[in-house]
C-alpha cells in the first residue's frame, strides 16, 4: 500500500527522540550562525533600501485626493487622524465634498480626473458611488496604479461591482463594508421592540431616491420586512428630481394617524434634507422612524449603524498597508468593526412613545434635543 502523504505531521516535541548532546550542540551551533547570516542580510537589505524599516516609509511625502459627501465628513477626519497617528505628517490632502444628487457622477468623475492629474498618491472616499466612478476613471485613464481605498454604506461591494470577492479584489481596490442584512434585520427588531403590534412599514421610494445609491438598501429592507411581519406602504412620485421636495410635503400632507405604523428611511434621495422632513412626519403620526448613522442629525429616532469615524480610521490602515507595498487585491476587504446604536430621545418623546430598557442599554449615543447637531437647513 503507497504511503499516505496526506497524512498530518506528527508535532516535533511528541516525537520519541533524544539526540546525543554532542549533537544537540552542533545543531545549536548551526542554528546561531545561520540566524547571523540572515540577520547581516537584513542589515544590507535594509540599508539598500530593498526592506523598509517599520514607520520609514510613512515620512516619505504623499498626496491624496478624498472625495467626501456631507453626511459623512468624520469618516474623513478619521482617516487623516489615524494616518497621523501611523507617523504620515507629510501628507497633503485634496478634499472634495460632493452631495448625492443627479450631479453625483458627474462631480466624482471629475473630482477623480483632478487626482489623478495632480499626480496624487491614493484616492479615499467616504462612499461606494464615488468609489466605483473613480476606479473606471483610473481604468480609462490607464492609471491603476493609482490605489482606491472605500468605506461601502449601502451596497456590497462584490454585487456592486466594486471588487471580485471579499478575499481579493482583483483591481487597484481595497476598503471597508457594511453587513447590510444584519443592519437592516436589527433595524427591523428594534421596530418590533419599540411597537410590538407594528404592521405596516412606510418608506418613501420611487422618484425619491437616487437609484444608484439606495436601490440595493432599499431591495434588503423590501424582502427582510416580511420576515418581521412587516407590509412596506410606499409612497412614490413622477416628478422630475428638482420637485422631489414639493412632491414629498404634498404626499406627507395626505398621510393620517393609522396610516403607517413605523418608518424608515433610506439614504441617497433627491430632496436633501428629506430626513428632517421624514421625521417631522413621524412625530405628527406618533410613530418610531429608523435612519441612517449620517442622518440622525437632522431626522428620525434611531439608527444602528458601523461609526463612520471608526470606518475612517480601518480604512486608513489599509492605506498604511498599501504605502508599504502591499497591492490594493492582497488586502482583503473587511467589514466595518465598530456597530452604534443612536438614540434620539428628544424626538421619541414628541412622537409620544419612549424606547425599550433593552435599547437604552445598548445605545451608545442617547441625544436630548439637537443641541449636539448642526442648525437643520431644509432643503
């Protein structure tokens, strides 16, 4: 019978053998020189420049162009800080903040051809759209050398064509996910926590949002709802994107008590500031609104979402790793670390309902009024 090759290796220290010590110590003895060798080789290596010394490259000087929405901007700030903390302080950032509009692809792509003339070393964005116009800019460029570090909110970036796999991405692209599922699944709980007998699920939809940030969210929310005994009631337009605001308060107008039991929001919508207008809604009607971790400052009760910050700060050790040599596709895409639970209670109070004793527990974030936020312009 051939021998089994496949077979595991019995582990050294349980094997039955004791060497003579004469030859214990010329083993050692060849062990040490060896390890000298490769210690010298290290040294020339290192000083030939052919092996950096950890922290030697971070003082070489970088450019890089970050592409950011509004919502967002402590996603950027949490990039730059942790790049510092790595030791880049010879760092020039490009900021672009674009709004997600019918412009959006328009304003990334130009913002990315910018880049990429200024000759910069890396392009970071706080979103997925910006993201996928940027790398086919670097592909029709001819630059994909150029990196792309992403924080993806609201699709996967496999199904959105962004990467080939979560293992390796196979282009010049690396960066941070989001579990849509289990965010929306705990979304939904938490609806069902706040109001147990809640049915039917309001969301404005069709002609309100941007197709090419919200569509995928909006698909997940769509065939999870059932699952908690939820019916979606959507509310939709016609009107060309410009209107959406008008349309919006003309349709809110008609919505009565009873209506909709919750609401949730969906981020990428032609109205801007439509979660202000989403969340007055959701107080006149008495019932919870679920948002986006973006969106809490000017609309609904609550969100769970991974801290955009902290995605920031993940996405700049990806950026630390690739300033070292590694390529953007052996750097496996990774889900964001840090999920927080926002609670508005200020909100919750004039929608007349308080939160579960699970749900404060677990917050992370619990706001009394908006104090802490920004004046809301509505537009």
């Amino acid at each position: 019978m051939p021998e089994n090759t496949n077979a595991p290796v019995k582990p050294a220290e349980t094997m039955n053998y004791e060497p003579h010590q004469s030859t214990q110590l010329h083993t050692i003895a060849i062990v040490i020189a060896a390890l000298t060798v490769i210690a010298a080789g290290a040294g020339v290596l290192f000083w030939t420049g052919l092996v950096s010394a950890p922290g030697a490259d971070a003082k070489e000087p970088k450019r890089i162009g970050i592409i950011q929405i509004p919502q967002v901007l402590e996603a950027g700030e949490g990039f730059r800080a942790k790049l510092a903390e790595l030791g880049y302080d010879n760092v020039e950032y490009d900021d672009r903040v674009i709004v997600i509009s019918p412009t959006l692809g328009d304003d990334a792509r130009k913002a990315a051809q910018e880049f990429l003339d200024n000759g910069v070393n890396l392009i970071y964005t706080d979103f997925e759209a910006q993201a996928k116009v940027a790398q086919a800019v670097t592909e029709e460029s001819g630059r994909t050398d150029v990196p792309i570090v992403f924080i993806s909110r609201l699709h996967d970036p496999v199904t959105m064509g962004l990467v080939d796999s979560f293992q390796t991405s196979g282009n010049n692209l690396t960066g941070v996910a989001t579990n849509i599922l289990e965010l929306v699944q705990r979304h939904m709980q938490y609806i069902k926590d706040i109001n147990p007998n809640a049915k039917k699920l309001g969301v404005f939809g069709k002609g309100f949002q941007v197709p090419a940030v919200a569509e995928e969210y909006y698909n997940e929310v769509k065939k999870v709802a059932p699952q908690f005994g939820l019916q979606i009631v959507e509310y939709t337009t016609d009107v060309a994107p410009p209107e959406a605001k008008a349309a919006f308060d003309r349709i809110a107008a008609t919505i009565k008590k009873g209506d909709i039991d919750a609401m949730m929001h969906i981020a990428g919508h032609y109205y801007e500031t439509q979660e202000a207008g989403e969340s007055e809604l959701a107080i006149r009607l008495g019932i919870p609104m679920a948002t986006n971790y973006e969106d809490i400052p000017r609309g609904g009760h609550f969100t769970l979402s991974n801290g955009t910050r902290e995605s920031g700060e993940q996405a700049a050790v990806m950026a630390d790793k690739i300033f070292r040599g590694t390529k953007p596709s052996d750097i496996p895409i990774e889900y964001a670390q840090k999920d927080i639970l926002s609670l508005h209670l200020g909100r919750a109070r004039a929608a007349g309902f308080t939160f579960p004793e699970s749900m404060l527990y677990l917050a992370t974030n619990k706001y009394e009024d908006d104090s802490a936020f920004p004046p809301i312009v509505d537009k």
